[in-house]
C-alpha cells in the first residue's frame, strides 16, 4: 500500500485516479493545482506523485520546478499524467528526476494504469540514485549508500542514470506513452 498524490484540476479525472487506486490498495489523497500542491506536500511526503501538466495557477513543470530546487534532497517519484502533446523542449524538462514515468490521458487503461504506478513506486525516489542523502555526523565525514535500480527490462523500465540515456527514455515514452512503465 503506497500513499499517493494526486495533482489534476479536473475533478473528473481526479475521482477516475483516486477511485481507481483506492481500489488497487493505495491510500490517495488530491490537489487541484500546484499550489495545493506544495501545500500537502509541506505536511507529508506521499510515496508517489501523479501529476497533470496543464493547470491553472502552478501547473506541472512549476510543481517540479519548486521540487528540484527546494526539495532535491527528499524521497520524491512524480509520475506525469497527461493529455499534452509533449514537444522536445517538455520531454527535455521531464528527463531527469524525480520523474519516474509518463502517462498519456488520451490512452489511458485502467488495468495499465494500475501496472504503470506500480512499476513508478519501484523506481527510486532519491536525486542522484542514492538510497539515502549524505549524513552528517559531528565530527565525522559524510556517508552514501547507494541505490540498487532496478534492472532495465525490454520495455526501457529502468530510471535514466545518465542526460544522454534520459533523453533516450523520454523519446521511447513519447513514442509509446500507455505501455511505458518507466
């Protein structure tokens, strides 16, 4: 059972999400913007963020705007849910953490659904691939463990460790939006 956010301003789509994983075993809780958003997340961290593109006030890329900067050292999995056609310039944007997959609206099954947020709660949350942030203690140097991903299925699954591969995975999401897990 996993807590997730969902981000959406439709309250259709929004009650599709939630019933949805409420059925699949998951705890969900919602925000009809970014800026609601940012509110809910400064109470709890969920284990995952489904998140629209296209909202009013902060839409999407300023959510993960506001992530990256004020967040990038916290356990975070955003999952894009959309009906935008993403350009090159979007794809770029959503390449790197803490995207961990895309899901096209306009395709959207609920049984894949329910598999493509399963396969993004696999993937890890932490910047860089590490499973915990550096800790400091007084009078010692700071300690990394590393991640172990996940092993790259056929289908691309395994989050991008490098730009190159990132932009790669982004390509392959466009090109098949409802069967990538990423």
């Amino acid at each position: 059972m996993a807590r997730i956010l969902v981000v959406d301003d439709e309250p259709d789509v929004r009650e599709l999400f939630n019933i949805t994983l409420r059925m699949a075993g998951h705890v969900t809780e919602t925000a009809r913007d970014g800026v609601e958003a940012v509110d809910k997340l400064a109470e709890q961290l969920p284990d995952l963020i489904l998140l629209d593109l296209m909202m009013p006030r902060l839409d999407g890329f300023g959510l993960l705007a506001h992530i990256r900067k004020e967040m990038d050292s916290k356990p975070i999995r955003v999952l894009i849910a959309t009906a935008k056609v993403l350009e090159e310039a979007d794809r770029e944007k959503l390449s790197s953490w803490p995207v961990v997959g895309v899901l096209n609206k306009g395709e959207l099954d609920i049984g894949r659904m329910v598999g493509i947020v399963s396969a993004a709660l696999t993937k890890n949350p932490f910047k860089n691939g590490t499973a915990e942030r550096p800790k400091v203690e007084e009078g010692k140097g700071a300690e990394k463990a590393s991640a172990t991903e996940a092993e790259p299925s056929a289908k691309g699954e395994a989050k991008p460790t490098s730009d190159a591969s990132a932009k790669q995975a982004a390509r392959a999401v466009e090109e098949k939006p409802v069967s990538q897990t990423e």
